[in-house]
C-alpha cells in the first residue's frame, strides 16, 4: 500500500476523515458529550492536530486520504502551549463553551502530557495520532501508516511511543511490536488511556537494551 506525506491543502479532507473515524473515540465523547455539537465542531479540533503535525513533525496519508499518522520526531515530542497556540488551539475554548467542556479537556491533556513524559524521558518518536476511514478499517491501512515513523525510529535505534483512550486498541498495537507499559483514569471521569511503547527492532532481537517496562518509571 502507497503511503505519502500529506500536503497542506489536504488538511481539511484528512480532518474530516479523521472525524468520522473518530466519532465515537472515548476521548471526543468525553469533550463533547453532545452528539450535535461533537458533528459540529470535530473536524476543526482536529485539522489544528494536522496542523500540528505538519509543523512539527511527519503526516502520512495515502493517495486517497483513507487514514491519516502524525508522527513527532525526536526533539518534538514535547506538546507545549505555543505550539499549540501556533497550530491554531487558540480557538478551542471558544468551541467548548470557555467553561467545563475545555477545563476537562485541559485536564486530560495535562495528565496525559505528564505520563508520557515521565515514561519517556530520552530521544523517541512519538505517535501523536492515528485514524483510518471507517469505510477502509480492516484493509491495513493502519499497518501501513504506522511504518514510516518505525522504519525511521529503527534506522536511529529510537523507540516509539503512543497512547490511546481506547481500550480496543490495545491488543492491536501489541501485535504490532508495542508494549503496554501504564494505564491511567482521567480523575472524576470514566475516560481512561493506556500508554505503549515499542523497542526499536534490532534492540528487540538482540536483547541488549532495556524493555519497555523498565523504561516506564509509572506504573499502577
């Protein structure tokens, strides 16, 4: 399967693929609890994460936009509040009512920014985001977006990172090289993520590195 990198002009196409694959992910029911306003208003939240992407880091799309991968490289993979400002999440509080909807979500991306970064504290690539097109789930589509940030990360003996708030997913990034190495409740709420790391693939066969748990210092 052809995978390319995604331009610019396609942001608004791949945001909202994105959105209808991730409709009903447990994180956007979380912010936007209200079927209507969660139509409404996902894909622009998330074309700011493409934006993102293509400012810091690697978007990779396939020719006909059936999924989207936004990989952070080394160096990147520490989300601050200017970059997000810069990549346009200036807007978000405007799109959650400036109250209770955006603070939940601020407190969710504090305690997720804070796992990560006590579970990876040296040089990886970070997976900041994966989604394939409802109509293609099933056809690898994923598989094939998830290579060029593990090609690139072996090529630099690098591990990978990532973390979902979907527990369907992580059987999935299990059979794909990846270890479940911390999982955490967002307080006062039922949202829950999983956090994965994968050894780079030489590093794996040879048994000469760290596993991914003693790289984790978070456990539960």
């Amino acid at each position: 399967m052809s995978v390319i990198k995604l331009k610019p002009e396609q942001r608004k196409e791949a945001a909202a693929m994105w959105a209808r694959s991730f409709f009903d992910y447990p994180l956007m029911v979380y912010s936007w609890p209200e079927p209507e306003r969660r139509k409404r208003y996902l894909s622009h939240y998330l074309e700011w994460g493409i934006n993102y992407g293509l400012l810091h880091g690697e978007v990779y799309t396939t020719p006909d936009i059936a999924g989207v991968s936004i990989w952070l490289p080394p160096g990147q993979t520490h989300i601050t509040t200017w970059r997000y400002i810069w990549a346009g999440y200036i807007q978000l509080p405007f799109i959650m009512n400036l109250t209770n909807l955006f603070s939940k979500t601020m407190k969710n991306e504090k305690i997720v920014h804070k796992a990560h970064e006590g579970i990876m504290a040296d040089p990886h690539w970070y997976l900041w985001g994966i989604a394939v097109d409802p109509d293609h789930q099933g056809e690898g589509v994923g598989r094939a977006l998830l290579q060029p940030g593990l090609d690139k990360a072996d090529a630099a003996q690098l591990p990978c990172y990532l973390e979902t708030h979907d527990e369907a997913n992580v059987s999935y990034y299990e059979k794909r090289g990846f270890e479940m190495v911390h999982t955490e409740a967002v307080p006062d709420s039922d949202l829950r993520f999983w956090c994965f790391v994968r050894e780079p693939q030489e590093r794996i066969e040879n048994h000469h590195q760290p596993s991914a748990q003693q790289l984790g210092k978070i456990h539960v």
